[in-house]
C-alpha cells in the first residue's frame, strides 16, 4: 500500500510549481485533472499488483473455472499475472496437473503414492504460477484444468488508484508531468490576457518552454522504458 493520496498529490504539485516561483491560478479541481491525465499516460508504463482468492466454479470435468470481472471491484477485466493454488488438496486430480493425457489405474495401494505426490506438487506450486501449465484465460474467465480448489489471482487492475502505487519513480512522473500541464495552462491563460498598458509583464513564454521540455523529457522517459503489458 503506497502512503499517496489525492490530496497529497495535488499538494505536491502545487509545491512543485512553487518552487519554480509560479503563482498558482489554477483551482485544486483542475490540478486533479492533470493529475488523472499524468496517471492515465503512464499507466501502461508503470504498473503495481494485487492478489485477491477467488472460489473456483467446478465443471463437469477435473476442473472449474473463475469469473475475472471478481476481481476488480469496478467490474473491469484486469491483466492477470500469475495464478496459485490457495488451499492444500489431497486427491488424484492434483496429482495429476500436467500429466492429463495419462491414465492410470488407481488401486488401494497407489493412492497413498499419488497423494504424496500430490503434497510435492502443491509446494511446488506455491512457488511457481499455474498460468500457463493448467489454465488458460478466455474472454472474461479463467479456467483450470485438473483442479478446482480455491485459487489466489496476482493482476493488475484496470482501473489505477492512487492509494496502491508504491512505486517512487511512477509518483515522480505523475508529479513532474502534472506540473508541466499546469505550467501550459498558465501559459496560455497569462499569454492572453496581457494588458499592453501594464508596466508588469507575465513569463507566459518562459512557462510555456518549461512545460513543453519538461513533458517532452518525460515521455521520451516512458518510451524508453516500454511497455510491460501491451493488453490492458
């Protein structure tokens, strides 16, 4: 959980643009704004995850599947990054995650075997995602093959909050580059009121280029980074 907020961050770009001796004439409104536009430009850049356990839906077959609109609480379909067996099973479908297109004859005697193996796979797979290996993602569900206990989905949400970004370089640039709109608005608001009759001049100009090779440097920024996910 990241220690931002709203207003936290419209306050810092207003000490942003004060530090550059900017007299502020925006409203905390339209700062915000600019801070939704910062975000929404780099959130295909920069990223966080979060988990959340889902109740698999058994299917006819070894399997179930989950509905992924659960979970985004705003009922997007996010990306899913990895997917973990949440609860330890003990029985033959387990064992077999993998080896579907193998039959084999259980007996009263095997099934201790199969058990155990069962065990090792299950550890096995706390440390590495299923994704992949026995699920698959078809429009708006996942479905999982040869197993149907309740699963913990790692995604990341389509919708981006504030709150969750613990990254320092992604809330630098939402900062930098929200300053640098607002810096462009006053440009243009204070190049075009200008009273010839008053001895005081504006910086209009001197904003201007400031936002303009500020916002140029971060997005050349973002596009040297590239993207980590190409689907959201």
């Amino acid at each position: 959980m990241g220690i931002m907020n709203r207003d936290i961050l419209i306050q810092c770009v207003k000490d942003e643009l004060n530090a550059g001796i900017t007299n502020i004439e925006l409203s905390d409104a339209i700062i915000g704004r600019n801070i939704d536009r910062a975000v929404a430009i780099s959130s295909d850049f920069y990223n966080y995850t979060e988990f959340k356990t889902l109740t698999v839906n058994p299917t006819a077959s070894s399997g179930g599947w989950v509905n992924l609109s659960e979970l985004d609480e705003d009922g997007g379909i996010p990306v899913v990054v990895a997917v973990y067996p949440t609860k330890n099973v003990l029985s033959i479908d387990a064992a077999l995650l993998g080896l579907g297109s193998v039959f084999i004859s259980t007996t009263s005697q095997l099934n201790p075997q199969l058990n155990a193996y069962s065990n090792m796979l299950h550890k096995l797979s706390n440390l590495e995602s299923i994704l992949g290996r026995n699920s698959h993602i078809v429009n708006d569900k996942l479905f999982l093959d040869h197993y149907f206990a309740d699963v913990t989905v790692e995604y990341i949400p389509q919708i981006v909050k504030i709150e969750n970004i613990n990254e320092g370089n992604w809330i630098r640039f939402i900062i930098e580059y929200s300053a640098a709109l607002c810096k462009r608005q006053l440009a243009s608001s204070r190049g075009k009121f200008v009273v010839e009759s008053n001895p005081a001049t504006t910086n209009a100009a001197e904003l201007l280029e400031q936002a303009n090779t500020t916002i140029e440097r971060l997005e050349e920024e973002l596009q040297n980074k590239g993207f980590l996910y190409t689907s959201r």
